[in-house]
C-alpha cells in the first residue's frame, strides 16, 4: 500500500498536464500513488493520462462526467489508497 496519494484533478490542461505528471513522478520519494482524475476534459487530456497509467504503475487513471474541481477531488479522494493525501490544482 503506498504511503502517499496525490490527487490531480484534471480538465483542460492538454498543454501542462505531462509537465505536472512528469514533476510529480520524477520525485526521489516513490512510495506513492499518483491519482489522475480526468473530469470530463474535451481535450486530449484523458489519452495523456491512459498512456502514462500504462507506463508507470503508480498513476491511476479515474474518468467521470464534470462536475467540478471539488468532484473531482472528492472523486480522487475515494479511490486513494495511501495514509498522506496531497492534493494539486
């Protein structure tokens, strides 16, 4: 189980979104979980987060109809699995 869940919501953001995934995995600390939680996103952003969920087995992918950044979270927050939530905009 991993000690740490940090949480993105994500809707639009197809030009940030590998930066912010990159950043977050790159860390030394990797005893975590990284929740992606595409929100409904009309861009590319819901392939962007399939392909790195199959590259890193860390990044959990959860794709859910708008509702909202705090949905979103809320919806991340359900599925975290680790002690430390951590939660990014």
């Amino acid at each position: 189980m991993p000690k740490i869940s940090v949480i993105v919501p994500v809707y639009k953001v197809e030009n940030y979104l590998k930066r912010c995934v990159d950043s977050i995995l790159c860390q030394s600390f990797k005893n975590f979980e990284l929740i992606l939680v595409d929100d409904g996103s009309p861009d590319g952003c819901p392939k962007i987060c399939d392909d790195y969920a199959k590259k890193d087995n860390r990044v959990v992918v959860i794709h859910k109809n708008n509702g909202g950044v705090s949905s979103a979270r809320n919806a991340g927050l359900d599925a975290a699995g680790g002690g430390l939530h951590i939660f990014c905009r």
